[in-house]
C-alpha cells in the first residue's frame, strides 16, 4: 500500500512534530508531503535517511494568512496514492470521505478551542474584536469540515483525544509518538537540570527561571529555539540558568545522559516526549500535573507532578536532588512502554484497520447500486 503523510510544515528545524512524521513515515514506509526540507535535513534528522520526501517548494505567508493559503494548497493538491494521513488543520483539506485517509492530529488548534480566551487576551485591546472574529470563524471552517469529511482521527494522548471529542464530537483512537530507546543511555549525574523546549508563550519558561532564582546553589540549562519576543528572558535570568538555543541531537543525548535531572512546564502540554526521553537515560522527570505529562511520568516513581508555582518546583527538585539515582529503574521501565517498535506495530495496525473499513464500505456500497 502506498501511504502519503501530509504536512504543512518546513523541515527545517529540529522539532519533536518533525521526529514523529518522520517516525511514522519509516513504519510505514510513506512518503511525506511537505512545504519544503532543509539542505541538511538528513543531519539534522539522520533517520530521515530512510524515508522519501515530496517537497511542494512553497512558502506560506504569517498568520492570519497562513491558515488560508495552507488550505488552499492542499485543497488543489494533485495526488495518486492509497492512503493518506493529514497531519494537520491544512493538509487536511486534501482529504474527502471518497479518498481513503486518517487524521493524526497532534492536537485541535488550541487558539480555536482550549485556549481560545487566553489568545484574545494576549491580543491588543483594540484588537481583540477583529481577531475574535478571525478565530470563530476558522474555528467554524474546522469544525465543518472535520465533521462532514473525516473519518478516522488519532489524538497523540487521552489529552488530545480529550480536546478531540470537544472540538468535533467524534472519537479518536491514542497513538503515543515514539522514542528510540536504545539511543538513550546514563551517563552519571553532573551539577545541571536540564529544560528542552522552543521558547515561547505555552512553555513558560519564566516559571522555570522563577523556580531556580530560589536554588541560588544550582544550575538549570535550557536547549531550544529562542523566538526573538521571549529574549528578555535569556538577558534577565540570573547566572545559574543557561540558554543553549538549538543543539543537534548528538550533543542532546549526552545533555540527557549527564544531567541531574529534568525539568519541563509547559501549559497543558498535548503530550510532551522531552520528559520520556530524560526517563529512558534515568533522570527524574519534574513536571506540571497538566496534560500528557500526567500520562507520562508516574508520580512519586518516574519523578513528581507539582502545581505550576516556582515554590512548589523549587521543593521538588531539592527532594530529587538529595539521590537523583533512586528513580532511574524505574524512569527506564516507564520509558520503555514508549518505544518505537511498539509504536511501529500501533501504527501499522491503525492505517490497516482504517483502510480496511473505507474498502469494507465502498465495497457494500457497490453490491448496494448493483442490486438496484
């Protein structure tokens, strides 16, 4: 069978939405539907050696207008393949309930749904009537399609699958993105915790900063991409918090291997991959109890969930800090339920089951017209 994977994405820079296409396009042996990929994009992503890409070479313009030119590019779209699987609110436009297809959605547009008030009120006064209209009005097109046209959807968490039944009233079955476990490995625990997260609104990195301003006698190191808005955090932290910016991965993985332990707090995280990746080299995971990392870190055993307030990140971490080695057992065995040949027989199973009842369908529905 042949599968296409659609994206509206640049493979560009490293990220983890990137990883999972291209972990999902080498299960399956599917070609993935892109804007565009990097000139290095094998280094960058060295699995990505073994999967065929199909770059469309477009360059969509900022938002609002983005969302626009996306579904107008893949609604032209001129493709021959047996299945197909959108990956997001774009791409999707490619697909009609004619065309055998499922929709892996990382999560609902959360500007349209789950964090609909929170985006208005980043807004401008004076411009929250306009952009309230832009929202409910993608969010009417979103809904509309989805409910007319797809027919399958998997969410990347219950999180997700939460958000899913919300958004459209349909059911979504969970496929977790993977990890590669053999590439994780401790390597002893040195003198820094370590954040992995693009920095941006929905990471709140300055809850992290806040956090370490009261551990004056230890060390935070932050890997990601700064957006230029948030660089006031890099010049105002204080000297025991370190920005790297992007890494490659080689150097990630010994980030991973050596540090103390892990630290992440995003907003209602969709999933979160960085803290199974800390848990597959041993390292305690302190995380927010929101979102996926509810399903991913087991409290008290892999780690601990906390409130998102500094103080109370602050008292987790010095309790990790007392013996960081005592919950590497079992930060691995957890981490082991994530890896990629489990999600590779997941995925093949799911694209199997959903193309089988699109032929099960079209099928019945020719003996149905040959009987009339």
């Amino acid at each position: 069978m042949r599968i296409a994977i659609l994206s509206c994405m640049d493979f560009k820079i490293p990220g983890g939405a990137e990883r999972f296409f291209i972990d999902m396009a080498r299960a399956l042996d599917a070609t993935i539907v892109c804007l565009s990929v990097s000139d290095d994009l094998r280094t960058m992503y060295p699995d990505a050696e073994q999967v065929s890409f199909f770059p469309l070479h477009k360059t969509l313009p900022d938002e609002p207008l983005r969302q626009i030119a996306g579904m107008r590019l893949f609604k032209k779209l001129s493709l021959d393949y047996d299945f197909y699987i959108a990956t997001d609110d774009m791409s999707l436009r490619f697909l009609s309930e004619k065309i055998p297809h499922a929709y892996m959605m990382l999560t609902p547009r959360r500007a349209l749904y789950d964090m609909y008030y929170p985006t208005l009120a980043s807004k401008p006064v004076g411009k929250r009537q306009l952009f309230m209209i832009i929202l409910c009005f993608f969010r009417f097109l979103d809904r509309r399609f989805v409910k007319k046209h797809v027919r399958c959807i998997a969410g990347i968490s219950h999180t997700v699958r939460t958000r899913i039944w919300k958004a459209y009233q349909k059911p979504a079955t969970v496929i977790y993105p993977p990890i590669h476990l053999e590439k994780y490995q401790n390597l002893g625990y040195d003198d820094y915790w370590l954040s992995v997260s693009r920095i941006d609104k929905w990471k709140r990195i300055d809850l992290q900063i806040a956090a370490f301003r009261l551990l004056p006698d230890k060390k935070l190191v932050i890997a990601g991409k700064i957006y230029p808005e948030f660089e006031h955090l890099v010049h105002g932290a204080p000297q025991n918090v370190t920005f790297l910016g992007p890494v490659p991965d080689e150097e990630l993985l010994t980030l991973y291997g050596r540090c103390r332990g892990f630290l992440t707090t995003a907003i209602d995280e969709d999933y979160g991959l960085t803290p199974l990746e800390a848990m597959a080299c041993e390292k305690a995971v302190v995380a927010v109890c929101e979102g996926g990392y509810q399903e991913t870190v087991a409290h008290g055993y892999t780690g601990f969930l906390v409130a998102p307030h500094a103080a109370d990140i602050a008292k987790a971490i010095r309790n990790v800090d007392t013996d960081p080695s005592r919950f590497g057992h079992e930060a691995r065995k957890r981490a082991e339920l994530f890896d990629y040949k489990i999600f590779k027989e997941q995925i093949k199973m799911y694209v199997h089951t959903c193309f089988e009842e699109y032929t099960s369908e079209k099928d019945q529905g020719s003996m149905g017209s040959t009987t009339e």
